[in-house]
C-alpha cells in the first residue's frame, strides 16, 4: 500500500510547484548527467554527473511533480533548470535535502527519498553484527533503508536484496537522526552509524591446507583505519592465518631481522598470534584470547588505526544479535603492546605504492595449517566512513571504529 503523504505537507518539504510545463522540443538530455531520467512521485529525478540527485525543473527552484511533464525527453533543456540537491538545494530552501534538523520541514525529503528508492546500493551488514540494510547518500551519510524514516528495515544473513517496497524513506545519520530521536548517532559509541564501510567483498573463499590463498583489494593508508575481516568454519583443532603487505613506519628489527615493508598479520583458531614477515616468524601471545565460536562459526578481523597499530578481534559469528563486530569484547591484541628487538612500537603505514593520488591494488592471504582444505564463507575489505562535517560545512571527517586499540587501556575502552 502506497504510504501516506498528505500532499500539502510533502510541498513544503520539497518545493512541488504547478509552474507551466516547458513548450514541447526534441531534444537530448543535458550534457553532464550521470544517468537517465527516473520516475518517482510523479515526477523525473536523475544524478547529475557530481553525483548528487536532481530533479525535472523549469527554473532549478521547483519540481516537476503530478505527472506534469509525461516524457523529459521531449522538452527543450534551453527551459529546463534541475533543482540539484546538496548545496544549491540549499541556497533555495535553506537544506540540502538529504540531511537536515530544520523542523519547519516535513520529516521526508524527495532528495534523500528518491535517491533511496531509485539509486541507493543497499548492503546487507548483518554479518557484521549489525542486522541492517545500510548506504550512503551522495554527499556521503550513512542512513538505513525504512519504510517510514524512524525504523530501519531489518536484515537477515544470506538476504541480498532489502523488501522491494513502492517508495524508500530513510533515516540517515547526523542531524536527520538527532531530529527523529532528539540523540546522537555518528558519535554514540556501539551505534549503527559508526559501522565500518565494506569496501570490497571477496564472497566465499577456500583456505588451503598450508598453502596462502590470495585477493588482490585496493590500496590502504593507515588513516583510513583498514580491515580485512572473515567468516568461517573452522575445525575444531585447527588454526586459520590472515595477513597483508605493509610499509613499516621508520622500519622494525624484530627478532634480529630488518624490515621496512613485508606481511603481518595473526592466526586465530586452536591457537592465537602475531605474524611478521615469514610464517616462521610468530609470536604466540597467551593473553590473546579465542572466543567459543557460535555453531562453529567464527569471525576474524585485523585493523590498522590511523596511529598504525594493527589490532585483531575474533569472536563468535555474530549475525546472530545486534551487536557490532569491532566491539571491546572482541578485541584479542594489538601491537601497542609488541615492540621490535630495540623497544620501539611496530607502527604499519600503508600498502606498498599507495599514494593518495593512486591507490593501487594491495594483496590479502589466508591459510589454513597442515590438513584437509575448508571454506571461508566471506571476505571483506572495511574502512572508516568519511561523512559531511556539521560543524564545518563543505568539510568531511573520519568516523572511526577501532582507534581505541592505540591506547595501552584499550581493553577497557568503552567501544
């Protein structure tokens, strides 16, 4: 059933106008555009080609709504001005359109409403403890998929699509979110919003018995906070490694040998550790913990914060409540607490060859020990999100989850 909007509310939210319809020309679409016209409300919206949601307007102040214009193809782009959502939005009627605390506005928005419906890849987080389908708007909030803009669509593990509804109105993180539940979100230790972003998903994996299995991911710098994480089954008495290449910050001697870039990373299973170079090169760690695993399942995870230490977590499979993976319970080790031969803290910068301006590709290895091959039943690439500054427009900030771990009382850190 179609929801409810009463029509005179909706206008005020989003500039409906009954201007005269532009005269009939054939012509092509405006250069620039990313995509094509879609309908929504009975009106046209498309990305424009900086990404941001627009809507068929004659003056680039009101929408077309109403089935007003029946085909955008038909009409001269000479009379035809988008309402850009974003910024020019802004300048018109005093939001963005995507993301607002201003109460003199309906609660939904045909910015962040249309794009949800029409556009939006929505992701499946459950995994990671987080049971929501969530994404991005385009000027880069996270907000989750709702029918209603107050109560997020939930998600179960091995669902791919979110429930196909007529129209998508989500809450999204930031001022959107304080003006539904009057709280914070982006800075609520443990809340959705603070969900890392997957970057890449490998799917389904094969760990080899003693041989390192590889996937080629993008390039990292430690000031996005990488992770690669796993789900799997591992067999009772048997140990999985997970490692990636890195440059070492000012290089490392670590058990009288040099290094300025190589792998590391821990196994995690029968027994924990840290990994630095050749496999033979491991330090097992007594108080690195391993958590039960949930009807044999476990999940796995290695980080690198912005300060470049690397921090591990293992627990449980955790779709199975709402509880976010990076959390403090998880945590099994960092190397805040491992020092090279000459006492100095092993700090990892980057992928070998990043550059902010290229990132390049980065590997990521696993490996099972001596015995029969077993399935990793996903891996994934996470960073941190970087989302619109409230208090400096036009700027972004890094919402981080796990930068806890640089201090030596992380383990009692309240993540």
């Amino acid at each position: 059933m179609r929801s409810l909007f009463a029509p005179v509310l909706f206008a005020l939210a989003v500039g409906w106008s009954g201007a005269a319809m532009a005269t009939s020309e054939p012509v092509k679409p405006p250069a620039g555009a990313l995509t094509e016209w879609k309908e929504w409300w009975g009106g046209w919206v498309r990305l424009e080609a900086d990404g941001n949601m627009s809507c068929l307007s004659p003056d680039g102040v009101h929408c077309y709504w109403h089935k007003q214009v029946t085909d955008p193809k038909i009409y001269g782009t000479s009379k035809l001005n988008p309402l850009v959502c974003g910024a020019p939005h802004k300048e018109k009627w005093g939001i963005n359109g995507y993301n607002d605390n201003n109460r003199a506005f309906h609660k939904r928005h045909w910015c962040r409403s249309a794009y949800a419906t029409r556009f939006a890849k929505w992701v499946n987080y459950s995994f990671l403890g987080v049971k929501k389908w969530l994404a991005e708007t385009p000027a880069g909030d996270v907000m989750c998929h709702s029918s209603n803009g107050v109560f997020c669509t939930e998600a179960a593990l091995g669902e791919t699509i979110p429930p196909q509804v007529p129209e998508v109105h989500p809450l999204v993180c930031g001022a959107h979110y304080r003006r539904i539940f009057g709280k914070e979100s982006y800075d609520e230790p443990g809340h959705w919003c603070r969900t890392p972003k997957i970057d890449e998903d490998f799917g389904q994996r094969v760990a080899k018995g003693d041989s390192w299995q590889e996937a080629i991911g993008n390039g990292w710098h430690s000031a996005i906070e990488p992770a690669i994480l796993v789900r799997a089954h591992v067999p009772e008495g048997r140990t999985l490694a997970l490692r990636t290449m890195a440059e070492i910050k000012d290089g490392a001697i670590y058990r009288g040998n040099l290094f300025a870039e190589t792998n590391f990373g821990f196994e995690f299973g029968r027994q924990t550790g840290f990994h630095l170079g050749s496999s033979e090169i491991a330090t097992h760690i007594p108080s690195w913990r391993t958590p039960a695993a949930s009807q044999g399942h476990l999940m796995a995870a290695m980080t690198v914060t912005p300060r470049g230490n690397a921090c591990f977590f293992v627990a449980p499979d955790s779709g199975a409540r709402e509880t976010p993976f990076f959390a403090q319970k998880n945590f099994i080790g960092s190397t805040v607490n491992i020092l090279d031969d000459r006492g100095r803290p092993i700090l990892f910068t980057r992928s070998p060859g990043f550059t902010f301006s290229q990132w390049g590709k980065s590997p990521s290895e696993w490996r099972a020990d001596k015995g029969e091959d077993f399935v990793i039943e996903k891996v994934v690439a996470l960073y941190d999100r970087s989302v619109p500054d409230e208090k400096n427009p036009g700027k972004k900030r890094f919402i981080t989850y796990a930068a806890q771990c640089d201090g030596a009382d992380a383990l009692s850190a309240d993540w």
